[in-house]
C-alpha cells in the first residue's frame, strides 16, 4: 500500500505559513497598544499603519493557504 506525502507536505504548509502571520499580528498590536498607552494623544496617528501592517501580514497567511489548497 503506497501513502501519499502531499496530505502532510499541506499540512505543515498550513501550519508554517499561517503561524508566523499569526504571531506579528498579535506583535503588531500589541505594540501598537503599548505605544498607545505610553502617548494616548497618538492613537489617531498609530490605529491606520497598524491596521494597514495587520492586512499585509494576513495577506501573506491567504497568500500561503492558496498555495497550500494548489499543491
């Protein structure tokens, strides 16, 4: 009987590549709200780059989830 890798290689696709984004998501928030707490006068000038660097880093998650459903 022959076992077929590509089940696992997405898999570890999905894992990897969905991880990283995850964690500087919650880096990039949380400082932005360490910044926020420390000067809360700058909170209108910090809130878009964040949400701005957030989209990009979850644009890299979809990019991989595509890849991973492709292979």
């Amino acid at each position: 009987m022959e076992v077929s890798l590509v089940p696992f290689a997405k898999a570890a696709v999905m894992a990897i590549g969905v991880a990283f984004p995850a964690y500087s998501i919650g880096k990039i928030g949380a400082q932005a709200m360490e910044s926020i707490g420390r000067n809360p006068e700058s909170a209108s000038k910090i809130l878009v780059p964040m949400l701005l660097s957030c989209a990009f880093a979850e644009a890299i998650a979809i990019y991989v989830l595509v890849i991973a459903f492709t292979i």
